[in-house]
C-alpha cells in the first residue's frame, strides 16, 4: 500500500460517503450479483459466445 492510498482511506475516515452514495454502489453490486446469477442459473447463450480460430498456416 503507497502513501496515496493511506492518505484517501484518512480522507475518507473523516468525511465518510454519503447515505445516498452507499445505497448507489450497493444497488450496482446488487445488479452484478443478479447478472451473475441469471447467467450462471440460465447459461450463456451460443450466439454470445466466442468461435474459436484455428491458428496455423493456411493452403
């Protein structure tokens, strides 16, 4: 850990977020919880996915 970061973690000590902040960046944990959820309960679809490339020299 540099000294920048010592310095914004005091910062933040003495002037702690607002309520309205922590509900925003919980909402948005929230959502990528969701997200994760569904795509691991549902799958990904194929036409999302990745074709993989043959690598190599080609006639």
């Amino acid at each position: 850990m540099n000294l920048h970061w010592l310095l914004r973690a005091a910062r933040w000590a003495r002037h702690p977020p607002s309520e309205a902040r922590v509900k925003l960046v919980l909402a948005i944990i929230a959502i990528c919880v969701v997200i994760f959820g569904i795509e691991r309960i549902f799958g990904w679809p194929d036409w999302l996915g990745i074709d993989p490339v043959r690598r190599g020299m080609r006639f």
